[in-house]
C-alpha cells in the first residue's frame, strides 16, 4: 500500500486542512477519489489560518512553519 502526505500552506478561516470548500480542497479530494488504493494524508504547514492586521489570510512566517514541523511527522 502506498501511502502519500498531501501539505498545504495553511487552513483558511474557519475551514479544515484542504477542505471541499476551498479551490485547493476540491482539487485534491478529487485526485484521492480516483486512488482509493491508496492512503492518502492531509494537513498544512500551519494548522491554523494566519490572518494579517485587517484579519485577511496572510503567508505563515518562517517561525509559525517552524513551531508546526514536528506535527508533520505525527503518522511517520
């Protein structure tokens, strides 16, 4: 069985990583309809949606990607 970790950048408020509601959600949870034989992992560098002062989606710093890393390897 293969088994491939899907990561994305971060949530977008009030959603779950790589969710249907998002472009990217829908794109990859269509790839993973079409390999059901395979196991397929999803999460984001950030587990949270990192907002900017005005409360719009911003890139993570370096530093929130580097507090998050150890939980990548939660399924390894």
């Amino acid at each position: 069985m293969y088994k491939i970790a899907i990561v994305g950048i971060s949530n977008k408020p009030n959603c779950s990583p790589m969710d249907d509601t998002t472009n990217t959600g829908k794109i990859i949870n269509m790839i993973i309809e079409y390999f059901p034989e395979i196991e397929f992992y999803k999460t984001n560098l950030v587990n949270f949606a990192p907002l900017n002062e005005l409360g719009k989606l911003r890139y993570p710093t370096k530093q929130e990607v580097n507090d998050n890393i150890p939980f990548l390897f939660i399924y390894t």
